[in-house]
C-alpha cells in the first residue's frame, strides 16, 4: 500500500509542480522500490543522486578516456603492478574535512568487503592494497599486471567517501560532489543543495531535485508538462514531441545498450545450441529501427563493447533462421521451441523489442511469450531471478564490463555464465602489456559470447536527451561525466 501510495502522490506533485530557476529536476525509475542506496558500492546504488554527491578518483573525458578529478596524475610501473596517483589540494567533504590519501585508500580498498557484496569487485578485484605515500600521493598495488587501470577507475561507482564511514554513507551521502544532501526520499522527491565549498566553484544551480517517477511514459509526460527540466531515455520515435521552441534536444552515440538476457544455468538456457539459435534468429537492424528507431544505434553481436572502444571486434550477425532451425532440432527441439521473456516498462524499448523478437523468431519455430512485471521494483524481484529477461547497460570500457558482466564469480553476471577459459583469457588480456596482442585477446573473447553467451545484445544506443530550453550547462558531447556544477536552469 505504501509503494502504491507514494507513486499516487508522486504523480500528483509532478503534475501540480511549477518550474523555478536554479532548481533542476529530473527524474528515476524507482528501480530498487524505494531501497535506492547512496552507498556508490551497493547493489542498489542510487545512480542520479550519487553522481553529484561524490567526486571520481578519475573521470571520463568527452573522448571516453581517462581525465583528472580528485587525481591529477598517474603513471605505470614498468611491470604495470603498481600506479602511482598524485592527489588535488584542497578538496572539501560536505561535513567540512579535508579529503587526502586516507580517505582514497579506504574507498578504493572496501570495495572489496566481502559483506557488500559490490559488484565493482569484480571490476576492481586486481587491486591488492593501497600505499600511502604522502597526504596527497598514493601507491595502488594489483595482485596482477593491468595495463589500463585508470580505465576501470572511471567507473560511475568508484566514488570517495570520507574514512571510516561506511556504515553510515547509505544515508548521509557525505561525498566531495557539487551538492550535499537534504533529504532523501527515493519514492518522492530527493532534495540536495548546492555545496559552496566544491573544489571547482560552487555550482551554477542552487538545488537538485530527483523525482520518483517509475513509468517510462509519465516521465515523458512530465517533461512536455514542464515539470521536469531534464530526461535522458526518450527514445527517436519521441523526440518529435519536443520539436518546438520550449525544448532542446541533444543525440550522441554510446555503448549503452539494452538486451534480452538467458540464464545459462536453466533449462533449456543451459545448451549453447539453444542460446546460439535464439540469437541467430534476429534481425538485428531491423530490430532497431522497430523497436528503437531509424538510426537509433549500432548493431552489435552479443557482446557489449561498443563502437567507439578500441577494442571492438568486428563480426558478423546476420540473421540465419536456417541454422537457427538446424541448431534447435541438433539440440532436441525439432518442431521448436516455446520460451518466456519478463520485462517491465521501466526501459521504453523493452517492450517493443520483445515484440519484435516475437515476430523475428517465430520463423525458426521459437514461440516467446511475454510475461509483464512491475516496473517498481524490477531489479530486485525479476532481474536475475526469471529464467529470461530484459536488462540494460551503461557504457564500460571493454575490460570492465567483460568482467562485471560475464566473469563466472561476478556479482553482476546476469546470464550467469560460467566459463574457466573464458575466466583465464580475461586475466590474460588485462595483463598483456603489449597493445596489439592485448586487443586480440580481447577481440577473442567478444567472439566467445557470440558463440556461447546467454545476452542477446542486438545493438548500442545513441542516446537522446531532452531539456527545457531554460537549461544550461550541459555539453552535448559529455555522456557520463556530466559537469553537474556547471547545469543550471533559467
């Protein structure tokens, strides 16, 4: 009753709401039904809110590449074993203390608290300890040879929290970040105020409000209402609802992606003839202009690294419903197969792509059905708990989200696959320090799911975001480092 309770009153302050300079106001999807963490570790981290409570050790430049935060400079031991990062003055937490080498050698080193249970371990699991070397230098110390560490450390989790807080940051959100936190209500309205001391300036606008809103569509309706100032996953068929003068819209190509997931540790999931036939089975462009939009990504092939990372691998994914067929009859399945897909509203496209799915792969005798859940909620009770479903990805860089997303002991490995080789060629390709044969290795390993992986990954999205014409601040070429101390509303 009290979920239900809060997304009424919720839809009632959005549509009651009036627009005010200086507070921006978006909106998130309640996927964590009110149990959203500010812990930037947890499970169910709060990702709109945490990304402007804390600082990054390292940040993503336009390019995607490593670029400055709290870290200034880094380099590599020969061996690549040891990095070395030298620390900004003068950075401020939001209780008023100082942020130094002891706050980033307890961030970085719980992460691997086992009663967490963080899924950033699996990415950040080569980190054997941190070395303080003075107040504003530290030594990261890997168990192994990583040549791209500064990569992994732009991940939108590995934030810096002040010593010793752990037990309390799920609720007071102390970080270094543009705003500080006033009250948190993840079913209502998420309110955080302006940090005056942030080490780049006090931030253009003076409050940031973050709205529960979990239906894809009322989020939609809530932008065009004026009552939110900012949306990021309107999808190409919306954007025409936003062609005049009180919106501005802006497109850019990412390796965000939405994809049909198969758990191979269940029947009849766990045959990789099975896994291959179903992936077989689609059109993949067709598929994207059906359910995303003409020119709405990049085609991909079960893999998720993406076009723009140096390390994709090209490959071919036609679709080929006679080999689809030949693999389903080898398997068992002679006259086919029915399966069940569950997916929720909380992503516009997944609806739609199960759809087309449905009509694709019905030609090489698979029956899908669709089985609706609730959208509030989705990541807890079905995500990694139905046999199949829908999920979603933001960008990582090959190393990172191979790992996270497909390594046998990561928390995150959604299809729950488990390959020992698959587990050796990842450790390989992370400690080859020549760059031609680390990005072979890599290309080795995105051909290894399109044979046996459980995602059916179909393409990369461009992402479109809509603001009212009233924001400002927010580059067109800035994916997911945001300057949110520069964002301010008119």
């Amino acid at each position: 009753m009290k979920r239900l309770l809060s997304t009424v009153l919720i839809s009632a302050a959005v549509l009651a709401g009036t627009a005010t300079a200086g507070t921006f106001r978006m909106a998130h999807d309640v996927g964590y039904a009110g149990a959203e963490s500010l812990d930037p570790i947890s499970p169910s981290r709060f990702f709109d809110a945490n990304q402007v409570l804390y600082s990054r050790l390292v940040r993503q430049d336009a390019k995607g590449m490593p670029s400055p935060d709290i870290a200034t400079d880094w380099q590599a031991s020969a061996d690549a074993k040891t990095w070395t990062f030298e620390l900004r003055k003068g950075v401020k937490f939001h209780d008023g203390s100082d942020l130094t080498a002891v706050d980033v050698k307890y961030s970085l080193e719980r992460i691997k608290d086992p009663e967490i249970d963080s899924p950033v371990a699996a990415v950040l699991g080569v980190i054997d300890r941190v070395e303080i070397i003075n107040e504003h230098k530290v030594a990261i110390k890997l168990s192994a040879a990583h040549a791209d560490l500064p990569l992994l450390l732009m991940d939108y989790r590995v934030r810096m929290i002040p010593e010793g807080s752990g037990d309390t940051i799920a609720k007071t959100g102390i970080g270094s970040g543009p705003f500080m936190l006033e009250e948190l209500d993840p079913e209502g309205t998420t309110v955080l105020k302006a940090f005056p001391d942030y080490w780049e300036g006090r931030p253009a606008a003076d409050r940031f409000e973050i709205i529960g809103i979990a239906d894809s569509q009322a989020r939609v309706q809530a932008l065009m209402a004026g009552q939110l100032d900012f949306e990021d996953s309107v999808i190409s068929q919306q954007v025409r609802l936003f062609q005049n003068p009180n919106f501005k819209t802006q497109s850019i190509a990412t390796g965000e992606w939405r994809a049909l997931v198969f758990r191979t540790d269940t029947a009849p999931y766990d045959d990789a003839r099975v896994r291959k036939a179903l992936r077989l089975a689609v059109d993949r462009e067709g598929m994207m202009k059906l359910a995303s939009g003409e020119g709405a990504g990049t085609v991909t092939c079960d893999h998720p690294v993406w076009s723009g990372d140096q390390y994709r691998a090209e490959i071919d994914c036609s679709q080929n419903i006679a080999e689809a067929k030949r693999l389903l009859k080898e398997a068992g399945y002679p006259n086919g197969i029915d399966i069940e897909i569950s997916a929720a509203d909380n992503e516009p496209e997944w609806i739609r792509m199960i759809e087309v799915y449905q009509q694709q792969a019905k030609q090489a005798g698979i029956s899908v059905k669709l089985k609706v859940a609730a959208s509030d909620g989705y990541w807890s009770d079905v995500w990694m708990k139905e046999p199949a479903f829908a999920t979603r990805w933001s960008q990582r860089p090959a190393d990172q989200v191979l790992n996270e997303a497909f390594r046998s002991t990561a928390a995150w490995n959604e299809s729950f696959f488990k390959n020992e080789t698959f587990d050796g060629k990842l450790d390989a390709a992370r400690s080859e320090l020549d760059f031609t044969k680390r990005k072979a290795l890599y290309a080795g390993l995105q051909k290894s799911l399109w044979e046996e992986g459980g995602a059916l990954i179909p393409y990369h999205l461009n992402q479109t975001r809509v603001m009212r014409a009233g924001v400002t601040g927010l580059d067109p070429v800035e994916r997911f480092s945001i300057r949110w101390n520069k964002v301010d509303v008119k």
